[in-house]
C-alpha cells in the first residue's frame, strides 16, 4: 500500500469515556457521523423487583471507532461522554481490525440466559462455592438468590448474589 492509500485507510480506534456514559458518548458520536461499535453482553438482572434481560457494555468505559488520519478528530475532545482516545506517547493506537470482527460475530449471535426457574440446576461462578452445582429455589430479595446444595452430606441452603450463578 504507497503512502498515500495508507494514510486514507481507515482504522479502529479505542475511546474512552467518562464513567458511565459510554452508551451516550456511542449515541452522540453516531449522531455526528462516525462508525462506532461498542461490545456488549446480554444479563439477567432484578430492576425494580423484577428479573429482565439486558444489555450492558462488554467493556464497561470503553468504545471502538472507526477513522482515519485525514478524519476530523478534533470533535471528539468535546463529544459528551468522550474522555479521551487511548494511546502511547500522544499518538492514537490502531486495534487489529480482526479483533473487531471478532467481537462483532460475537455480538451477533447474542446468547441470552434465561430466566432461573424454581428446580434449575446451576453453576456457582463466583466465590468460595466456585464450580460447584446447586439447585435454584427463589429468588432472596432484588440482587440475590436462594439455593440449595449438598454439601458434607447434608441438603445446604446458600444465599448467593444473583450474578455469580448460570443455568446449566
């Protein structure tokens, strides 16, 4: 590729943005024009008393655009959201467009977990019970949940937070 062509190319950046507003900095961005994608991850949560499905950034504080070096970054100083474009010695760093196909498909498929029903058997991801199967019995308050184990030969009941558990 002669100098020129190279210098045209467009290439995935990496942003970050102000806590939080990653969904925003996204939103405004697009609006002005630039191809942006932000990773995400599909989450069973309690809202409001109820348990819902929803979307939260893969990398929470953190955005991918795509520009070039004949692109106006100067907008990007003073979009909401936007902290800064991430880099070494002041110049921006270029990320492996195969990294963002990759977590592009990734995002296509989209895997959602479903809702626990009472009798579910799941797996333990987090804490001292880690890798080891239990039964989903309830829910225990909005964040938690109820269940059941055996564990040195007895029935055990665990509350657990609701986001270290998956359905099996």
């Amino acid at each position: 590729m002669n100098a020129i062509a190279q210098h045209a190319a467009k290439a995935w950046y990496l942003l970050q943005c102000k806590p939080k507003q990653d969904e925003r900095a996204e939103e405004h961005l697009q609006r002005q024009g630039y191809a942006c994608f932000r990773s995400t991850y599909r989450r069973e949560r309690v809202l409001r008393g109820q348990r819902r499905v929803i979307s939260e950034s893969l990398f929470p504080g953190y955005l991918f655009i795509q520009l070039s070096l004949q692109d106006s970054w100067g907008p990007l100083r003073s979009t909401r959201g936007v902290s800064r474009v991430v880099g070494f010695g002041g110049q921006p760093l270029p990320i492996r467009d195969a990294l963002i196909d990759e977590l592009q498909e990734r995002d296509s498929q989209a895997i959602v977990t479903t809702l626990l029903r009472h009798g579910d058997t799941v797996r333990i991801t987090e804490g001292p019970f880690s890798d080891l199967e239990a039964v989903f019995l309830a829910m225990d308050g909005e964040e938690r949940v109820l269940l059941m184990m055996n564990f040195l030969q007895r029935e055990q009941h665990i509350s657990l937070p609701l986001a270290g558990v998956n359905k099996i």
